[in-house]
C-alpha cells in the first residue's frame, strides 16, 4: 500500500474515529482533538493532491474485495479539488471555532442557555468524514451513505443555533430525507437495470442496453432528489431558514461545503455513472431553466433583505444557479463536442470551489457580527467597519469572488462559462451570466456598504466594547478565506489539468 492509498483510507476514518473519541472529552478537550484533527486530515490531503498532480489516478479497495462488492475508493481530479478545498476551509473554521466557542450554538445548562456548543465538536467531525467519503468512494450506494452522513450531521448542527432553529432544522431534516429517498429509488433501478453499483461498472452496462427508459427515469430521480438537496430553486425554501439561524461558525459550514457534496454526487452520476441516454435533452434545458431562474429571482429576493445572514443566504440560492446553467453544455453527445463539455464541467467546478471559500468567508463574518452585537439587522450594524476594519476588509476580498471580478476562480469560472456558451452559441447564457453579475454587485454593496458608514455608537451598545484578542484571531481567520478566495484564483490552469486526470472523457 502507498502513502496515498493510505492517505485515501484514513481521509474517511481519522474524522471519524476523532467524532467518537470527542464524545469522550470535555469541551476544552474536544477543541483540542478538533484542531489536530484538521491539521492532520490537510496533512493527508497533500499526497493525494501530488499524486493526482502527477497525472496518477489513485485507487484503494478496502478488505481485498474488488468491485462490485467491496468498497472503491477513487482519488481522482474532482475527489482531489474538493478534498483540498475542503481541508482549507475546514481548518480556517475548525480554528475559528476553537478561539471562539460561542459560535459553535448554545445549550441548556439547568435554568439558562450557556454558549459554546460541546456537541458541535463530534457533530462537525462526523459531517467532516462524510464529505470526504462522498469524494471518494466509487460506488453509488457508498455515495448514498456517505450522503447521508453528511446531510444527518448537518441538520443536526442546525439544531445547535437554540430554540429558534429547531423548526428550519426539521424543515431541513424533512428534504433530507425526501431527497434521500428519492436518489435512493434512482439507484435501485440502475441496480436492478444493471446488477452493479459500481460507477464504471454501472456505465459500461448502461451503454450496452437498447431501452434507456429505466435508466432516464433513475437519472430523473436521483436529480430531483439531489436538486433539494442542493436548494435548487424552486427546492430551496429549506435553506435560507436553516443557513440563517445557525450558528456563528455552522452557517459557513452549511453554504460553503455541505451543499457541495450533493453537487458532487449529482456530476459523479451524470458523468461517470450514466451515458449520453437518448431523451435526456429535456433534463439538461430543465436545469438549465431554473438555474437561470435561481440567478435572477435569488439575487432579487438577496436584494429585499434587512438582515445579514439572511442576504448571504439567499445569495446562495443564486449562485447555485450558475452551477446549473452549464448542464446543456455538459453532455457531449448533444454537440459531439467533447472539448465543450470538459470546460463547461471546468467551470462548474471553478464556480463551486470559488463559492465555498468566498461564501464560508461572508458567512462567518456575519455570524462574528451577529455574536458580538447579538443582531444581523444591517441597519444596526451601520458603522461596524469603524471597529472592526479587518473583517470589513475580509468581507470585501469575498463579495470580490462572488462577483466573479479577476483574480478570483469565480472569474475563471464564468469565462470558462461564457466562452463554452458562446462556442455552443448559448448568447441566453451570456446574457444571464451579466444579469446575474449586476445583480450580485447590488446586494453585496446593499450588505456591506453600511457597515462603512460612519455612525454615532452609544458608549453602552456592544459594538463599542474593546476588541479582545480572541476575536481578532476570529477576524484574521476570515481574512484568511477572502485572501484565498483571491489567492487560488491564480490556480486556474492547474485546476483544469488536474480534473483531466480519472475524467469521465
């Protein structure tokens, strides 16, 4: 067994194995094992990012049972580009979380609601190993577990924000568990279809049956499922709620790495899983539409909100829009043009990786100003920037990776974008993608230019007390994502040549 091999077992187990050894702790102690736990799993992640560099597909299947029943785990380029954003942006917020515990939720303590969260600890590290499983695994019932395991712990950590996120987090336990059923059924029938769940195994059967009615009603299935998994509008009324009134350090977690497991599983099915099918077409313009639908009418209801969170929520709903907008240019059967399809699918991964580290940027920002001021109505905080320069500051490097401006990736993402719709001669595309981008720059400006505004603050309120140290650790870890929000927009090229390597094509 390489290092690699063993990097690709352990990226699953430690944050598991770290989740049920902090049951075990007390709080200080459980904070401790989380940041360790962090630095080790971005310590692991560096192998496989080398091999995957290399041009090497790495594959490990765990008890020496080969497909179609053992367990497959694959580290290609797309397990690879979301390992490694996931270690950054894990470790940013695991450190933040343990210089301020009051983000984490609070709890019941005899007569009164104490801050600082201990379940957060087991629960982040358990959701932690799911994301890295959905990754890596290579079948699709193991992507189902480890979906569920990501979408379980994650309504869980809701449920952490107090009493008034008990009713978003059953509302998002409800789509959960629809959606779950929903992409299960799909698997079921690709199962019985082709007597595999192998993903490789999986297409080769698909390609060689003369009747894709099953396999489009299965494709169909598991999209629906994964498209509220996802809050594709119109599935997303769970998600603003939820992301919104959850604490401080959960709201990134939820918007910058949760939602893109499901993306991941939705391209791991339609790419690798399925072939080209015949009548699919119609599947492709759907997701286009309300990925079209989702940029406009999310940055428009982003643009009628008071409140800071809930703004950064619903910017959300927008930008998974972009992520939909390349589904008809992604199948290369539709336009024999598999170069097309490669940099449609290289702007889908841009644009997510973007949104994660801008979007766990703006999100913690808020949930730090909502903590200290113990409100997120904009108007309240008008004037924040005075007292807290380096957060506006970090904030302001985010809002430039939303907006797709260079250097970012979301920059490199939408040009991918644009110039795949203009070679398919998509111009309703192009025209979104503007809309879109204007839309964004009003409903960041609207969030964050009053808190640059000068205002009288009364010697009581909580934003004129001293900055203590702790928080200024917490203000310099969001800088830290809106600097590699920036930052890893230089990696654009690597990026694409490092999702060539285990591609679909």
């Amino acid at each position: 067994m390489t290092w690699t091999q063993f990097s690709l077992g352990a990226l699953v187990l430690l944050p598991m194995l770290g989740a049920a050894v902090a049951m075990l702790l007390p709080h200080r102690g459980r904070r401790v094992l989380g940041v360790g736990t962090a630095v080790v799993i971005a310590a692991l992640t560096v192998p496989v990012l080398v091999t995957v560099t290399a041009g090497e597909l790495t594959e490990l299947v765990l008890g020496g049972f080969d497909a179609p029943l053992g367990i497959h785990l694959r580290g290609d380029g797309l397990a690879a580009v979301f390992l490694g954003a996931t270690s950054l942006v894990g470790l940013i917020l695991t450190s933040y979380a343990a210089v301020l515990p009051k983000s984490t939720g609070t709890y019941l303590s005899s007569t009164a609601w104490v801050p600082g969260h201990p379940g957060f600890w087991p629960l982040w590290l358990g959701c932690w190993s799911g994301l890295n499983a959905v990754y890596l695994s290579g079948d699709l019932f193991n992507l189902y577990v480890a979906l569920e395991l990501v979408g379980l712990t994650a309504v869980a950590l809701v449920a952490l924000g107090g009493r008034s996120s008990w009713e978003p987090a059953l509302r998002y336990l409800f789509i959960a568990v629809l959606g779950s059923l929903m992409f299960l059924a799909g698997v079921g029938l690709l199962a019985s279809v082709t007597g595999t769940l192998d993903l490789q195994q999986t297409r080769q059967a698909l390609e060689e049956l003369d009747d894709p009615t099953l396999s489009l009603l299965a494709l169909t299935l598991m999209t629906m499922g994964l498209g509220m998994k996802i809050a594709l509008l119109p599935m997303h009324r769970w998600l603003v709620p939820a992301h919104s009134s959850a604490p401080g350090v959960v709201s990134p977690i939820l918007s910058g790495l949760v939602i893109k497991a499901a993306l991941v599983v939705l391209l791991r099915c339609w790419l690798w899983a399925v072939p080209v099918l015949p009548g699919a077409e119609w599947l492709t313009w759907l997701l286009g539409g309300l990925g079209a639908a989702a940029v406009v009418i999310g940055s428009v209801l982003a643009l009628r909100q008071d409140r800071l969170k809930p703004l950064v929520a619903y910017s959300t709903v927008a930008q998974i829009g972009y992520w939909f907008l390349a589904f008809p240019l992604l199948l290369p059967g539709e336009n024999d043009d598999a170069a097309l399809a490669s940099g449609a699918y290289s702007a889908v991964i841009a644009l997510a990786l973007g949104h994660a580290l801008a979007k766990a940027g703006l999100f913690t920002a808020a949930g730090f100003l909502k903590d200290r001021c113990g409100t997120d109505e904009i108007e309240a905080l008008r004037g924040a920037g005075a007292h807290h320069p380096t957060l506006i500051l970090a904030m302001g490097l985010c809002a430039v990776g939303l907006l797709g401006l260079p250097i970012s990736l979301g920059f490199t993402g939408k040009w991918q974008l644009a110039t795949a719709a203009v070679a398919a001669e998509h111009w309703w595309l192009i025209l979104v993608l503007g809309a879109g981008t204007l839309l964004s720059a009003a409903y960041l400006l609207r969030g964050i230019a009053p808190l640059l505004m000068q205002a009288e603050v009364d010697d009581d309120a909580p934003a004129a007390n001293p900055v203590t140290i702790r928080e200024r650790v917490g203000e310099f870890a969001v800088l830290a994502l809106g600097v590699a929000t920036l930052a890893t927009g230089l990696l654009g090229v690597w990026l694409s040549d490092l999702l060539e390597v285990g591609s679909w094509w």
